[in-house]
C-alpha cells in the first residue's frame, strides 16, 4: 500500500511494544516470523520520514511481577526484567536492519559491550539523523513499569503520540475476551481511563501523558497496519484530553 509522506500525521512517535507482542501464538520466547512483520512495518513508516522511538518490554521471557509474587525479591525481579528488555530491543535491532533501516539499542541500565548508554541529547540526535532508537532496560529503576518507560522516554523526546500495540483493537469497558458484551470506545480522556481503571497503561504512565499532553492511541499489532495509524485511519481508541 502507498502512503504519502502528506498522509502522515504524526513526526515522531514512540512505539510501545509489549513483549507478549513478541511470543505470537507461542507460550514463551520469540515468533520470528511475527516479529520480522512488525520491524518491517516500522520499518515502512520511517521510510516516509516518521521518527521513531522504540520502548520494548519483556514479558515474554521474564514478568518481574509475577516472580516477585512467588517469593523472589521485588526488586531483584524487576531487574531481571530489564534484562529481558535488552534482549528483545537487540532482536528488534537486528530485524530492523535486515529492513535496511539504521537503528540504535539504548539502555538505561549500561551496557558499554552490547548497546550505547541512554542519554537524552544522543537520542534525539539519533533520531534527527534518521534512525530508529529502541529504548531498553525501562526507567532502570525497580518497581516501573515498561508502560512508565514509553510515558518518560515520549516525554523527553518530545513525541507527538504513544501508539501502544496491543492484542486487542482499541480500549474496551471490561475484557473483550470475557465479556462479549463489553463496548470499544473511539476516544476516551485520560481522567476517564483512569477514573474507569481500564487496564490498558498503568496509571503513572496515563499520568505522564496527561500532565505533558501527549496522546495515547491503542490499537491491536495483529489488526492494523502501523501506517494507518500514522494516516490518523483504521480502527483504535485514542486517549487525549478531549473526548
């Protein structure tokens, strides 16, 4: 499909891809194949000029909060996650490449031998010179969520919108999967997300977005192609201040 770089809505965006987003239909681990469609269409918008940041979590090899629950140390857990992270953001990476498409791994947690250190400056000017910055390890903090990490990183980079990809195609009342009776919602503010406590960002991270005005659009990586969403097209709910 062609798309015009007049088409795009959004410069620069940040990405947040869940890790589950990674397994496909696996129970753990990765789906190449699942994966290589995504990075190519990232891959596809960056080629009409759309700055993009990458924020990756790692719930496909390791939940923090999961662990933590069966007795290892809260945050023990969560930089375990973070390590998760990494190794999802250097998978990204390298099929990012195999699309013929410049990308930088940082990590807020140094990693000198694998990947550059996160500094705020040297991000931008990465994205300024045209490649993909994938944003690794969270916030490096214990007891944050990847979610938090998106809100923070689109924040300093000075994004136009978070897209959060998800498994299902926008923010419903009650989990579509339990309750076929549950209603999307096209727009919602972000007092409402919260005030609903529909689970879609934790609340810190709709915090984030709402105190620095950045829209949040929730739509599934299985149905929609990314560059609709760019065209501001497709199906999704979009969280803004305005309903």
């Amino acid at each position: 499909m062609e798309i015009s770089p007049d088409e795009v809505k959004y410069s620069r965006v940040l990405f947040k891809i869940s890790g589950e987003a990674l397994m496909g239909l696996q129970p753990f681990g990765h789906d190449m194949e699942v994966i290589s469609r995504l990075c190519k269409d990232i891959a596809d918008i960056h080629k009409l000029g759309v700055q993009v940041c990458i924020v990756v979590g790692g719930g496909n090899i390791f939940r923090g909060s999961s662990a933590s629950l069966n007795g290892c140390e809260r945050a023990s857990s969560d930089y375990i996650g973070m390590l998760a992270t990494i190794i999802n953001a250097l998978i990204l990476q390298n099929f990012l490449e195999e699309n013929s498409v410049d990308s930088r791994v940082m990590s807020a947690i140094p990693m000198a031998a694998i990947c550059e250190p996160y500094i705020r400056r040297k991000a931008i000017r990465n994205l300024e010179k045209g490649r993909i910055v994938i944003f690794a390890a969270g916030t490096g903090n214990p007891f944050f969520t990847t979610d938090t990490a998106a809100a923070l990183r689109a924040v300093e980079m000075n994004c136009d919108v978070i897209l959060k990809g998800t498994q299902v195609n926008g923010v419903y009342s009650s989990d579509p999967k339990k309750n076929e009776d549950a209603v999307m919602y096209d727009k919602l503010s972000y007092t409402d997300l919260l005030a609903r406590d529909l689970k879609v960002m934790d609340a810190s991270a709709v915090s984030l977005a709402r105190e620095n005005l950045i829209p949040i659009v929730v739509f599934s990586l299985k149905e929609e192609k990314i560059v609709n969403i760019i065209k501001g097209r497709g199906i999704y709910t979009i969280v803004s201040n305005s309903r």
